[in-house]
C-alpha cells in the first residue's frame, strides 16, 4: 500500500492530442515532466554468464542516455515554449535511436553465447509524462507549494518572495527565491537540484494510519535474531557506483551511496577484493557490503560531488545527512528454521526506478520514531519536534539455493508468502532488517524549505527524489563460521550480537563500547519489531514485500524505536520522541510525565495509538494469541528494567508468596504466646 497519494502518469503527448498543444507545452516548459523509460534489466531473466560483462555494460549505457535526455530536457524551456516539437524532435527521438541501437548490441551479446532474446525492440521507445508537480512550481525554486500564483518570473512582484510576509532581498534575481545561493539549476520541479522534492512529497506521520501487519509465527519457527554493527559512515565513504548492477562502470548509479561493513566496494571491486577489504563492522568476520542513497539537506551546501556525476551535475545537491544511527539484524522465518546464506550473495530491495517503473517492487519504508507502526512508501514523513526520520529496508528472505544473482538481480532471491512460506522450492535465509534514523527537522514546506530546508533520499535525475524510490544492496561477504553461528543462533531462539560471537542468549550486545547501537532482540528488534514481526512482506504474498515493514511493538522491557539502556549517549536510552497516547479502553503509558535520561519530559500526542500486549506476547517475544505485532507505548528509560524472573506475572508472584508470608506470622504469634505462659507461671 503506497502512503498517501499514487503516482501521477500522463503522457505528455497523450494531453497534447487530448487538451491541445498549448497544455503539453506548458508542462514540459514548466520543467514539470520527466522521461519514462521501459527497464530493459528487468526483462533479462537469463544472460549467459559469457555475456553478463558486455550486458552489464549495456544496461549502464542506458542509463546514462536517459540521464542525459532528461538533462536536456530540464535546459530546454526556452526551446521548447518557442517550439511545440523540440522536445520530440531533438530529445525523444534521438534517444529512441540510441536505445535501439544498444538493445541490439545487447541481443547480439547474448547471441553469440545463448539464445538471442525475443521481444526487447520495442522497448527502445520511452514517453514524456507530466510529473505530477505541475501544481508545485513556485518562483523561490525550492518546492513551490505557493504555486506562483503572485510570483513573476521577471523579477517584478520580488516582494512576494517572502511567503511570511516579510520582504526577502533574495528574490531579485529572476524570481528564483534563494537565488544564486541555491544555484542554477533550480526549477519548476522544486529542490535545490531542480528536480525536486516538493511540497506534496511530505506528509505529516501523524496524519497516517497504523499500517503494519505480521505473520503469526508457528511451532517451527526460527525466533533468534543476529545483529551487527558497522557503524554510519561517519568516515564519509561515499560513490556514485553500483558493484551489483554496474559492475565496472563509473557512476553506475547515478546517485551517491553511504557505505559500512566493506570498505573497498566501488565499480571495480572483484569478489576478491572484497574478501580482502577491511571493514567497518566490529566483528572482522562480516566483511559485507551494506550500502544505500544518502539523504541530502536542500539547503544550498556543496559536498564533494557538487560538480561531478552522480551528484549536482545529475540533480544530487545540498548536505549529505549523515545518519544518526544504524541498525542492521538478521531475523529468522516465522514458519521453519533458516539455511546459511552463500557467500557473496546479492541482494537489492527496492528499485531505483520506481517512479517511472511502478510500485511492484517499491519496498523501502520511511515513518518516523515513536509512530514505526506507521509506515509510508511514496511520501517522506513529517516528524513531530523530538522525533527522527527513520527509514526501514526488509530484505527477500528466500533463496533458489543455487545463485548468488540473476540477471535481473531478482529472481534468485524473493520475499516468502504471507505466512511466511518461501515458495517454487526456495529456502528459507536469515533476513536482513536494516533501520537508519536520522535527526532532521521536518522541513517548512509553507515557504518552500527556506526556515527549515526541504530534504530528500538521492535519485537518478529523471526520479526526480522521490521517496518511493528508496532502495538498499547488501552483499554477504561474512565469515562462513560466522555465518553459521548465525545460523545457529537464529535458529536456537537466541538473540545475539555479532560483537560477541555467538551470543550468550540474553540479551546479545550488554556489552557494546558506547556509540555503537543496540543489540536487538526479540523483545528490543529493529525498528521496535518484536518476536512475531513478519520477516517477509506482511500480508503481500506477490514478491514485491507488500508493505513489508517492521512493527513496532515494545514490551515491558523495551521502549519502541529499538533503543535499550545500552543505547548510545546522543539517544539518552530511548527514542526522544512524542509518545501514543492513552483512553479508557488502553493501558497507561508508564513513562507518562516522566524524565526520559535527557532532562526533557516527553509530550504525549493524541494522534499517536496505544496498545497493550498480552502476558503471552511480552514472555514469549511477540507470539500473542492475536497473531500479530501490537503497537504498544514507549516507556521511559528509567522504567526499562530487566525481568528478575524467568517466568510468571505479578499474580503468579504473589500466589507463591503469601503461604510463606502467613506461616511466619503464626510463628511469631506462637512465640509471644510462650513467653507470657513462661512469665505467668514465675
């Protein structure tokens, strides 16, 4: 389910023969059209590994002709308002002819080693389409939510540059709001890279319904949960790459990645390499790669890529956010135990190229803390002050048992079923949940992020940064007697901590060097998943992972959010975040009023749910008699104790207890009462 709003897909030619050639000249000169393109990758089930180099490369190429189709197309307003047909004429059709040419090279690649494949010319031909942000276009070139309904491009009506109603000086150049601060490619498509995000891509969390769902877990089931930590890239390793899709192939993605665990992954990285590259992780035995799409600021900064591909020249600008923590577990299956992953497998989750290409593979998820049982695919979260942005990826935990890729980067991995069954004979693989917070201000979107900048994941330029198109790649380059231990321990029902080996079963990470995030458990998992959180795609049994996002359920023992008390000091123990609210029908929250280890009492807001989790559920990790993850309160950090015993509630406590509370009384009465016989007989 997307999160608030589908995907606008006009085809611009279409509104031209429909409503006029006035209408199609007006969105494509407004800058509010993208190209949409048919995804030749995705049609590549089977290449011959002879061919895999030469189609990888091919694949890059096209690419890259979009990229700078749409590159052209942004500098052509002024082309295209004075001809009707430039747009067809010299963008379209020129990348029609080289697309043609290069599926060919593709085919013929194939050819000389398999059977040539059928059925891709007609793919060469891509459409124009309205972006849906032709309401958006506004004069200070951020997002313009204002619509530049009293904006003049001239420069003339500069007073109203100011949405607040103060007169901003820099509007005074060509309307353009922030000017030569926010640079020159801004446009109609807002963001500082002038193809976005805008107004309409954010909504407020709280606005949001509950969301997630989970599959109950059966008697077969592998319970544990292995975390590691790799850190957040706070040494800033960064390219515009992709090893898995592009191998050998400068700017490969288009957009930068934040990179941990591996440390020598770029284009040219063989599997070689990676087994011999260092790594970030605190254990030395996972070298895998984890990486994903930075999260930029638009707010005028220049990072290292501003000139380059991948980065401002394609549309990447502004501040490189880097995350305030990150949490990486691998959780079992809810109906069978797990099989050990291959070395060097591949997986991506997500696609790059959702917003031209549809949902079916959209899974990344974004909320906020604090409302994680609240997932959004196609809108970022505004996040109420003290809560941060999080975004969740869940990965296919099922595999073919025999490849380490596809040619499509697909097919030898899929999401299991709504029970959490791997199907056509796939095996059951630990999956990797990963949660990325981040502390960013919701943007002001009343005066186009000029307060409080508008922000905003990396995309290939024609994706124009929208959420949807969130994805992340993961390559397995553990040790195998790590990986095994992790098998073992998932399987086991014990939660572990890489750090520590294998784990002690209680509780994993106790105890991490501060900084670090916290081991996750079935009690304390990523995201605030608890022990019966689906680890497949959470209702949606089609491969795509559904809503596939984690659940936020604490317990008694855990605040949601994932943080425990060993939490890193910037997190003071628990999530700084707005917490659920409370009526008559629902358990108070325990931290209501209280300090949360930071000095600052937590407000509480009424749009934020609450609920209570049974006796069952909290003892066994989640497995409630209502199968599935309960949203529940988030507890303070100073009500966060461990159980002092294994089993039982307070009754069953008490229902020990007073036996041997009312023999001691009698013993007491007993001798009182001997000693006044003793005294009255002397």
């Amino acid at each position: 389910m997307l999160g608030g709003g589908g995907l606008v897909a006009a085809n611009v030619y279409a509104t031209a023969s429909e409503s006029g050639q006035t209408q199609a000249g007006q969105v494509l000169a407004s800058g509010a059209a993208t190209i949409d393109c048919p995804d030749v990758g995705s049609q590549l089930t089977a290449v011959p590994d002879e061919a895999k180099a030469e189609v990888d490369k091919e694949l890059a190429l096209l690419d890259k002709q979009i990229a700078e189709a749409y590159q052209r197309l942004q500098q052509s307003t002024q082309a295209i308002q004075q001809d009707g047909a430039f747009a067809e004429n010299s963008i379209m059709n020129p990348l029609k002819e080289k697309r043609a040419a290069t599926i060919e090279r593709i085919a013929i690649a194939v050819d000389r080693v398999g059977d040539r494949p059928q059925g891709l010319e007609p793919f060469a031909a891509c459409i124009l389409r309205a972006s849906g942000n032709q309401g958006e276009q506004g004069g200070d070139g951020q997002n313009g939510d204002q619509g530049g309904e009293d904006q003049q491009q001239d420069g003339d009506n500069q007073d109203n540059q100011g949405q607040d109603g103060q007169n901003q000086g820099e509007g005074q150049d060509n309307g353009q709001g922030q000017g030569d601060e926010q640079g020159d490619q801004q446009g109609g498509n807002g963001g500082q890279g002038g193809n976005g995000p805008v107004a309409a891509d954010f909504v407020d969390i709280k606005s949001v319904q509950l969301n997630v769902q989970s599959a109950r877990k059966q008697g077969n089931a592998s319970r544990g949960t292995f975390s590691t930590a790799c850190g957040v890239n706070a040494n800033g390793l960064f390219n515009s790459d992709n090893v898995i899709v592009a191998p050998g192939v400068t700017n490969g993605a288009h957009h930068f990645h934040d990179y941990v665990g591996n440390q020598d992954n770029n284009a040219f990285a063989s599997d070689q390499d990676l087994a011999n590259g260092d790594t970030s992780c605190e254990n030395k035995g996972d070298k895998s790669s984890y990486f994903w799409p930075v999260i930029r600021l638009q707010n005028g900064a220049e990072e290292q890529d501003a000139g380059s591909p991948g980065g401002g020249i394609e549309g990447n600008a502004g501040e490189i956010v880097t995350p305030k923590q990150v949490t990486m577990t691998f959780v079992g299956n809810p109906q069978s135990k797990v099989t050990e992953m291959p070395k060097l497998l591949r997986i991506i989750t997500g696609d790059a190229k959702a917003f031209v290409n549809g949902n079916a593979n959209a899974n990344a998820s974004w909320s906020c803390t604090g409302f994680e049982d609240r997932q959004l695919k196609d809108k970022y979260p505004l996040c109420p002050q003290g809560s941060d942005v999080v975004r969740t990826f869940k990965f296919q935990s099922c595999w073919d048992g025999n490849n380490i890729d596809s040619a499509n980067h697909r097919t030898h991995v899929a999401f299991a079923d709504a029970n959490g069954v791997c199907g056509n004979g796939f095996k059951a693989i630990p999956q990797l949940v990963q949660r990325i917070v981040y502390d960013i201000d919701a943007p002001s979107l009343n005066d186009g992020g000029r307060t409080t900048p508008l922000f905003a994941v990396d995309s290939f330029p024609e994706q124009l940064h929208k959420p949807v198109t969130d994805h992340g790649d993961f390559i397995n380059v553990f040790d195998e007697d790590l990986m095994g231990e992790m098998v073992d321990c998932i399987n086991g029902g014990r939660k572990c901590d890489a750090a520590d080996g294998a784990g002690d079963g209680d509780g994993g990470g106790a105890g991490e060097e501060p900084g670090n995030s916290p081991s996750p458990t079935p009690e304390n998992p990523p995201g605030g998943n608890n022990g019966d959180d689906d680890p497949a795609d959470n209702g949606n049994g089609n491969g795509n992972g559904g809503e596939n996002t984690p659940s936020p359920t604490p317990t008694a023992t855990a605040p949601s959010g994932g943080n425990n008390q060993d939490e890193e000091p910037a997190d003071n123990g628990a999530e700084n975040t707005e917490k659920p609210s409370t009526d008559s029908t629902q358990a108070p929250d325990p931290a209501d009023g209280e300090d949360k280890g930071n000095g600052e009492a937590v407000p509480k807001t009424d749009s934020s749910p609450s609920a209570v989790q049974s006796d069952e559920a909290a003892a066994t990790g989640g497995d409630d008699d209502l199968g599935g993850a309960v949203p529940g309160p988030e507890p303070s950090s100073a009500s966060v104790l461990e159980p002092q015993a294994t089993s039982g509630g307070l009754a069953d406590t008490g229902t020990q207890l007073w036996p041997a509370a009312a023999g001691a009384l009698l013993l007491l009465a007993g001798f009182v009462l001997l000693r006044r016989i003793n005294s009255r007989q002397t």
